[in-house]
C-alpha cells in the first residue's frame, strides 16, 4: 500500500528562515560563545559523571554525563533582558541540544527541544548578535535569529504549530514538540482494566494465558516444487537444517514481503532477496527443522521442544549492515522511566522517583515517530522492547541488585534509563555499527561511544569464549530468573519477536525473527541454527507487539510492505493510502528504525 505523504506537506516550511529569507550560508565563524561558568571547564565531566552514578533524585539533565553547555545574556522584544543556555546533551552525538530561555521582568523560562538536521556535519552555537543561533557548516555560518524583532519569534511559531519535528531555521534544525501518541485498541483495554478494574492484572494475564496462546500460531501448508533463491556470497547464511528436512517447502500465507518466491515455493531456512530493496532478505524456518545436533546440545538450559511450537512458522528478516544503519527511538508514553510494579521492596529506594533518580524526562521531548525529513532513507520499522512495567526482575539474582535491574535505553546519545549489568543490549555506536552483547559495568568506560541502545531481558544466544560458537543464554529456560514473561508453569507458548547478529566472511546482518508461538527454548534453537553470535528477545503477546514493516519506492510513493499481512491493522487508513506506524503518525511505543546508508561524499 501506498504512504499518505499529504501529511508533512506543511513541515517543509516554517518559521525562523536565515537572515534575508533565503536561507543562504553567509561567510564568517559567527560570533563568540559566551561559556558558562569558564572556572568549571576542567572539572565538567568528573563532576557530571558523578552527578550521573549518584543514587540520588535528579533531573534528566543531570542524568547526561557528557553534556556540554553554553550561555550567554541576551535581549528580547521590547529590551527585555534574559539569559540563554543552549545544552548539547551529547557532544559525540551533536543530534539533540536543550535551548533555555530565562526572561526577567518578568520572570519566566521557556526550553525548546531542538534536533539538528545534519549532526555530524553541522555545529550549532549560540549567537546574541542576532538573537539567536549560528549555525556553521562547510566552513561557513548560517545566522538565524529567534528572540529579536517584531512579531511572534521563530521558536514560538515552531511550538505553536504542533508538529511532532517544527521546521525551523531554514529546516537546518527541527523543534521536537510534545505530542500525543497512538494507542492500540489491546493497549487501551489492558490499560483501563489495570488501573480502574480490582483485580485487573489478574484478568490481563488470564486472557494472556488463557485467550491468545497459540492465537497467532502459523503451520504453513506443504508447498509445492522448491524455488531455488540462488547462491550469492552477499546473503546471509543460511540455517543449518536438519537433512530430512533439506528439500522441505512451505506455503507462508501471512507473509506480507514481496521476495519473489512463487506461492507455496518457499524452502525452509533459506534467504530470499526482497524485491525493490537489495541488501533486505526474508526466510521462513521452523524449530523442529533444526538439526539434532544443535536440539541435543545445552539440554541444562533450554527445555525441549512441544509439538506445537515445534511445527509453528517463523518468519525471519536479514538487513545488510554495509548498505542500512539502525536507530532506535522512544514512544510517546513508554517505556517510561519511573519504578516497575515488579521491583521487590528491598530493591526500592523510596527516595527516587524511578531507579536512576528521574521521574519525567522533560523538557527533552520523546515523540514517537522518525522524523519527516528521513522519509527518503527509511528502509524499515520494527517495534521494541518491553514495557517499563515489565521490564524490571522479580526474580533471581538481578532482582535483588541494582534497585532491580530494569532495563536501560538511550536515543541520540541520551541516556534515559541507565544500561544495567548482564542485561541483553542491542545498540549503535557513534560510527554507526550495530552490536549486541550481555553489557558489563565496564562497558560503562567507553558509554561516550554509544548513540543509541535498548536491553530487553537475557541473552538467547552468545558467542561461547572458549569455541567461539554460539550457544544458548544461561537463562533460556528460567523463566522467573530470565524474565521471559509467560505463565507461572513457564511454559506459556506465545507470539515473540527477537533479534539477532550473524557474521560472514564478508557481511553482517542484523536479523530479526517473528515467531508465531515459541518459548524462548524455541527462538534459541532458531537463531543458533542461523548461526547468530548473540540473539535477544524483543517484544511478545500480540501482532502490534511484533511489528516489523519495510518501505520500498514505486513511481514516488512510499510501498509499505508487512512481515505478517495482519500487521496492517496497527496503520492508519484513508482510501487507498497508509499512513504506517512509527512513520506516519507519533506512537505510544518504542521502536528501532532503519535507513538506508549515506553514499560517502
């Protein structure tokens, strides 16, 4: 289906045009900053990285270690006087700033959110010549004034319009403006039931437990003669089959990706290039075609297959990491960074608003959609991770330590829950690639480093130090330890999604699974047969949760094409256009984003 563009067509213009309105560079370095205070340079960082580790209330300022500030006095509209600070909240990033407004006479503080458009080629000062910003790029300096002149300012007309990205400056920076998300119809009901309903919860996870096993489960009729999708030593590996089941074809009815396989064609656990979009590949596997060797290894930590889940369709995704980058963003609500219900009592500090010192996370603005101006590059949505509600340990070990171990995430190099030790953790690093690793407290020394993260949980599959093949999380078949979320027998079958990296001689690819029901038994066995160094759990329980769509282009408009045709529900409809999610309008949840890579200047 086609993408509704007619959305974003006002966000392409917008208040705070560059001096002259036409938006052009004009020579020169700009003004000097004035920093703010100059005697504390040296000591900065210590001191905020001790601001950052202590247990102590905090604002989610204080909660950036590497932030960077300057200020300067300033004069508005009718010579009123006030003080500026503009905040790069994480220099190495240069993606999000927090500009600050004082005004006396009288007294009142405006914050903007602002995010730069071009963050690894653009700099953004502070510039009270004009009365505003200097932007600089390619050796020159763009001026463009906010706070002087007649008439409402720039930032002003920005926060008026609504507009999750206000175009501002020339669309050199855009104001990230707060904006309310989309709720599913399974969201709001649980919601309602949880907070107006005595006994709520209970009934959530009886129809959990009880109503949507096996509600999305997918067997995939016999196909016919097998379609061979070639050899190329730019695919993926393969997965490693059980030889029974080598020449085993399948009918995958709910797929909703064009890779050019004939209906009823599809051989178990190989790729398939996706049309329109190369670098992007799709496979359908199912657990009981793994092979013995690997259902026979680590029986201490993964339980043997059921009949059902062992029979059940996967469907599995490989994107290219030399041709897409990956990004990761916050919904508009979740997934929150106050306590979980599920942190015990001896883990809580009562005098913390949330486990890392913050309650809010204003005036930095989450709004739950990629921003308009990468619409060109988008390749692919998948949503996230857990809840903050159930992303915290009941139990085990990681319950009793680190006020209960809930799971961290940053966006743009903004820290908003802090990466937790032992914990699953997929992110990006300033130069753009994608790993995946159990993350240690000394991964804490090279933080700096990271621009984007989400943990979820333990480990499905790591890379054994000693044979450097991949082998089964400790924690696969624990289900209160692992917090794999299931019923109290743990062995609730459900729908799950996952992620996972695999290395060839050439290529990385980032892959990720839907597994119409599997325990998390059944999604390690999967991804070792992919021979992924390290796999993670995602999301679980319904279609919304599991949501992975990838946009292809066909005469200017945006295709969107769903892994599982029922996907489609989550979207917007008007006639015979789509507005997608994550893409089209703000949602509530978090999700990853992937865009196509940049050809090099």
């Amino acid at each position: 289906m086609t993408l509704a563009c007619g959305l974003w067509a006002s966000a392409t213009r917008g208040a705070g045009d560059l001096v002259g309105g036409t938006g052009d560079l004009v020579g020169g370095t700009g003004p000097s900053v004035v920093r703010v205070p100059a005697v504390e340079e040296a000591p900065v960082l210590p001191r905020q990285w001790a601001e950052y580790q202590a247990d102590a209330p905090k604002t989610i300022l204080e909660l950036q270690p590497f932030r960077s500030a300057t200020g300067t006095a300033i004069i508005g509209p009718g010579g009123r006087r006030g003080f500026a600070t503009l905040t790069n909240l994480n220099p190495r990033v240069n993606a999000w700033y927090l500009l600050t407004l004082a005004w006396t006479e009288p007294e009142e503080t405006e914050a903007y959110h602002l995010e730069n458009a071009r963050p690894g080629a653009q700099e953004i000062r502070l510039d009270a010549a004009s009365g505003g910003l200097a932007i600089v790029a390619d050796g020159m300096t763009a001026h463009c004034p906010l706070w002087q002149g007649p008439g409402p300012s720039g930032l002003h007309q920005a926060r008026s319009s609504r507009l999750p990205y206000a175009p501002l400056c020339g669309d050199r920076l855009s104001v990230r403006n707060t904006v309310a998300g989309t709720f599913t119809t399974i969201e709001r009901v649980t919601g309602f039931l949880r907070d107006h309903v005595w006994g709520g919860d209970r009934i959530v996870t009886f129809v959990r437990e009880h109503v949507y096993q096996d509600a999305y489960a997918e067997q995939g009729a016999a196909g016919g003669e097998a379609f061979e999708p070639g050899v190329s030593p730019l695919a993926p590996r393969a997965a490693r089959l059980d030889p029974g089941e080598r020449s085993t074809t399948v009918h995958p009815a709910d797929l909703g990706i064009d890779a050019g396989s004939p209906p009823g064609r599809f051989l178990l656990g190989r790729w398939y290039p996706v049309n329109g979009l190369p670098g992007m590949y799709v496979s359908v596997m199912r657990p009981g075609a793994v092979p013995p060797d690997i259902l026979a290894s680590s029986r201490r930590t993964v339980n043997a297959l059921d009949s059902v889940e062992s029979q059940a369709l996967d469907y599995l995704v490989a994107m290219d990491l030399d041709q897409f980058e990956l990004h990761f963003a916050l919904g508009t609500d979740y997934p929150q960074v106050a306590w979980s219900a599920r942190t015990l009592e001896s883990a809580r500090d009562p005098r913390l608003p949330g486990p890392d010192g913050i309650g809010s996370v204003a005036p930095v603005v989450v709004n739950g959609m990629v921003n308009p101006a990468l619409l060109g590059r988008s390749a692919a949505t998948f949503a996230g991770g857990f809840k903050r509600e159930h992303g915290a340990f009941r139990y085990g070990a990681l319950a009793q330590i680190h006020h209960g171990s809930h799971y961290g995430f940053m966006e743009r190099g903004v820290v908003f829950s802090k990466l937790q030790p032992g914990l699953a953790t997929l992110y990006v690093r300033t130069d753009g690639r994608v790993d995946m690793k159990s993350w240690t407290a000394a991964d804490d020394a090279w933080l700096d480093g990271i621009q984007d993260a989400r943990q979820n949980g333990l480990a499905l599959i790591e890379t054994d130090p000693r044979t450097r093949m991949p082998v089964p999380g400790s924690m696969v078949n624990q289900w209160g330890a692992g917090n794999w979320s299931g019923s109290v027998d743990e062995r609730l079958r459900t729908l799950r999604g996952g992620a996972c990296l695999q290395e060839t001689a050439t290529r990385r690819f980032l892959l990720f699974g839907y597994f119409s029901t599997a325990t998390p038994s059944a999604m390690a066995r999967v991804f070792q047969a992919y021979q992924c160094s390290y796999a993670m759990q995602l999301d679980i329980n319904a279609l919304e949760h599991t949501y992975f769509a990838l946009y292809t282009h066909d005469q200017g408009h945006l295709v969107v094409q769903h892994l599982v045709d029922g996907m489609a529900e989550v979207d917007r409809k008007g006639g015979e256009q789509l507005a997608p999610r994550f893409l089209g309008f703000p949602d509530d949840r978090d999700f990853f984003y992937v865009l196509r890579r940049e050809a090099a200047p």
